[in-house]
C-alpha cells in the first residue's frame, strides 16, 4: 500500500489543490490542527505567522472547506473493517488488596 501522503498527492487531492498556491505542507499542517484541535482559524494565522508564514485566516478556512472532505473520504478508505458482533465481557480484578468487577465491550472480528 503506498504512503498516504504519496497517495494523496496522486488522487482527488492533486484536483483540489489545483490552483491553491501555497505548499501543500503549509495547507495540510494548518488543516490538521483546525480538526485536532480547539484553535480557530485566527489562532492559526497568528501561529502560522510566528513561524514566518503570511496566510489570512479566511484562507485557512477555505483550505479546511476544500480539503477535510478529501482527506476524511481517503482515511475512510484506508480504515481496517470491525466485526459486527459485539458482546459485553465481565471478570473481577484485584486492586490493592479488594476485588473489582470490572466489564466491558469485546468485538468479534469476523473473517
């Protein structure tokens, strides 16, 4: 399987950032951190310019617009499939010197 990045910039990726201007490292580092993190797109402007890259915060915003789709469409691709059957697992464990009960979900992987 190729690397994700190679694969990004070969497929629906390459036809979204046609006439987008900056580095794609640039663009997909400042998508990153507007999904995984609580920043807005002001936030990044103003870190994005700390490190010596002039970008405006709308155009961030854009960038996100265009491309989380792109990438959530690949990453969904890529995902390993999970089995349908699930059950609830249950046993005691001892914590110090007194026994829990703990459970929890178990899947199933089905072949």
């Amino acid at each position: 399987m190729k690397p994700v990045q190679i694969q990004l910039e070969n497929s629906m990726l390459r036809k979204v950032l046609k006439r987008l201007h900056y580095p794609l490292e640039v663009m997909l580092l400042c998508v990153r951190w507007y999904a995984a993190y609580p920043l807005s797109v002001r936030h990044l402007e103003e870190m994005m310019l700390e490190r010596g890259v002039e970008v405006d915060h709308s155009t961030v915003h854009r960038w996100s617009l265009k491309i989380l789709p792109v990438l959530a469409k690949v990453f969904r691709g890529r995902k390993s499939p999970v089995g349908r059957s699930w059950r609830m697992d249950e046993t005691y464990i001892q914590v110090g010197k007194q026994w829990k009960y703990l459970y929890g979900p178990v899947g199933a992987k089905l072949q």
